[in-house]
DNA sequence: CAGGTAACTAAGCGCTTGCTTAGTTTCTCT
DNA sequence: AGAGAAACTAAGCAAGCGCTTAGTTACCTG
C-alpha cells in the first residue's frame, strides 16, 4: 500500500478509486480534484486509474450514478414504513438527513457535482432527482387530502422540505458533535411543524 | 468592445471584471474557470486581468467579500425595519430570499465559492458568515422571549431557515417562471410556519 | 506448467493553466 | 504641447493537467 493511500487498503481497487474520489470532490470539487489525487488516494500509480474507468468524468458519474440511487431506494424504503402520511414524512425525513451526514462525502458529490457531467449523464441523474422530488410532493399531497397535512403549495413546501434536509451536506462537518440520529429528529420534527401536522 | 463580452460595457473595467467573473464562478465554479474566460467576457485580452486583481483568487475574494457585506447589510436593514419579531422574522426572511434570486450568481458564490479562498481570506469571510447566523437566531430568541414564536431549538431553527433561504441559489435558474417577490412571500410564509408564529 | 488475460506501472505527450514580461497606447495634468 | 502615469496587449514561460503507450507483473485456466 502506498504511503498516500486514504481509502480502505482492504476494498476492491474499483471501491478504493470510488471512496478516493468521493472524498477528493466532496473536498476540493470536481475541476479542483486532479486523477493523481484519486489515484495516490486509492494506492495507485496516475495510469492505474485508467484500468477501471475511462475518464475523470466516467468516475464521476458512477459515483453520481450510485449515490443518487442509494438516496431514491433509502426515501422509497421510509415512504413504504409509514402507514400514514405523517408517519411517512416522519420517517422520510429523519432517514434522508442521517444519510446526508453520514454519507456526507457523497452527499456533497450528489448535490453539488452533477453539473460537471456530460450532457448525457446529466440527464440521467436529473430523471433520479426529479423522482425524488415527486415522491416527497406525493407523500404531502395525500396528507393534504386526508386532512392531516394544511400546506399552501406542495411543490413549494416539498422543495423547503428538501432544501433542510440537502443543506445538510453543505454544513455539516466530522468535527460537529451532534449524532446523525439527533440531526435526523430535528429536521423530522421541523418537517412536521412546516406541514401543520401533529397539533 | 471584444465580441466575445458578455458584461455591462459601459461599466467600469473593474466592476465588468466581477461581473464576469461572478457570471463564470457561477456557472462553473472557481477552479473550472479561467483567467482567459474572466478576461474575455470583460472584453479583455488574458493580462487585463492582472491590471487590476492580483490574482484569480483576489478576484474571488473581492467577490465574495463584497457579495456577504451586501447580504449582512440586507438582513441588518430587514430587521431594522421590523418592530416586532414577527415582522422582522417575516420581512428578513422575504428580502434574503428575494436577494439569493435576483443575484443568484453572485450568490452562489458566496455559497458555493468561498472554500476555494486562502486561509486568511476564508477566515474573513466566515465572521461574515457567522454574523448572518446570529442576527437571525437573535430574532428567534426575541420571539421566543416575548411569547410569539414557540421553537424547540433556535440554532437548529435558525439553521434551516438559512438552508431554505440559502438553498434559492442552488436550484433557481432564470427560466424559471415565479418573480423574486412571489419566492420571497413564499419563503417568508414558510419561516412564519416554521417558528409556530401568526395562529 | 505453459499460455492467455487482466491489473498495474514508468515514462511521457500534447495541451491548458495562472501568471509575467516587455512594450504600446491612452489618459491626465501642468 | 509634452511629460509621466496608468491601462492595456502580444507573446510566451514554467508547471500541471488528463490521458496514452509500451512494457511488466500477477493471476487464472486447462
């Protein structure tokens, strides 16, 4: 192992190169991260990045690619453990905040790198964000017309809802003392109080 | 004029530098911009630039500095103006917001941009940064004292309301079809909700 | 154990980057 | 008008970039 390496020495290389990576872009970002960062950060030689993806970019998407999916399955999961529309926005929103800390490298990449992939990628990562986006608008909707929920505009509140939980990414930091759990509770609690619901 | 200008020209050089800098440091980010692309939309040749910025990152610092003095000078003004924590939380809440959209550019790089300063610089504009923080949970902690507002934690509270305000230059694009004013009275609407005040 | 394949590295190519240098034009002031 | 300063450009340098090439090592299969 290099003297450099970051990532997990005991990870499959293709899975060191994705931990490098996440960490190298959630730090410094896309333009500012250079493949023999990736590469030193994951025990290899600058070519050796090349053996397992064929560009810069290619790595970016698949971590792109990855992590919205992961994000998609983790809000449909909690969407699927609620039997009511407040159970499930309870839900939903203390699981994807504990994910935007504890993954808050990849969060970070998620978020903020999507703009750097090709025309192509893009376009494939933006239809995930887009479900995610609906599958939160859906849960409040059925709030609202089963009466739990009072709301001016779904889609407004929706984007408020995600906007707490995302923003996440940009401020948190290791150093910060408080659990995922608790950060979790708090926005799932905030989220309850903006839908009216619970009094 | 170069045809390849992009800002105001009839401002000022420096002031058509920012501009074209803020304009690319949005669109690109810091470090996937050039001194070139600066230059250029300044309707510069390449050394222009360093007539007047020492440094690309002088420049971002210029930018970013000016851009968080313009925002604390909004937020202090907001506050000024309101008589009750309500009004204050309210109109606070309506002109961050209508700011991070109609200066989206510059806002994003006040968000997005200043990790890339040097150390000294950072540093200066995080006490900025941390000012904004505490006007807006000296609010809350007004409205808490007086009875108005009921939240259970004014930093959590203070924290997501910056996230739903600060979160406008992420997802906003001029396509878009809402006014700044309609985004602002929504957001204000939200913050309203949010700190249990106006029932 | 030979033969083939996949993983990896040393070296470096062509290009772009931030910035400098040396010189020219434009403006200001007496 | 003429001197001095400030604004600006043409040209280019050293360093760093993404990625390739040619070759070596490690591993699997019959």
């Amino acid at each position: 192992m290099s003297p450099t390496a970051t990532s997990d020495p005991d990870a499959s290389t293709v899975d060191r190169l994705m931990q490098a990576a996440a960490q190298a872009f959630a730090e410094k970002g896309f333009h500012a991260t250079t493949t023999r960062d990736i590469a030193s950060g994951a025990g290899l030689s600058p070519a050796g990045v090349y053996v397992h993806f064929g560009s810069k970019e290619e790595l970016l998407f698949n971590l792109s690619r990855s992590g919205h999916e992961s994000a998609l399955r983790l809000l449909r999961r909690a969407i699927s453990e609620g039997s009511t529309p407040t159970e499930q926005l309870e839900t939903l929103m203390a699981r994807f905040t504990e994910w935007h800390v504890e993954q808050y490298q990849v969060a970070r990449v998620v978020q903020y790198e999507h703009h750097h992939l090709t025309p192509e990628h893009h376009a494939e990562v933006l239809a995930l964000r887009k479900e995610m986006d609906s599958l939160v608008r859906d849960v409040l909707d059925r709030g609202v017309a089963d009466g739990t929920f009072s709301v001016d505009d779904s889609a407004d509140t929706a984007l408020a809802l995600l906007s707490i939980a995302v923003d996440v990414a940009r401020w948190y930091s290791p150093t910060i003392k408080r659990t995922p759990t608790e950060i979790g509770a708090t926005n799932a609690a905030l989220a309850l109080r903006l839908v009216g619901a619970g009094r």
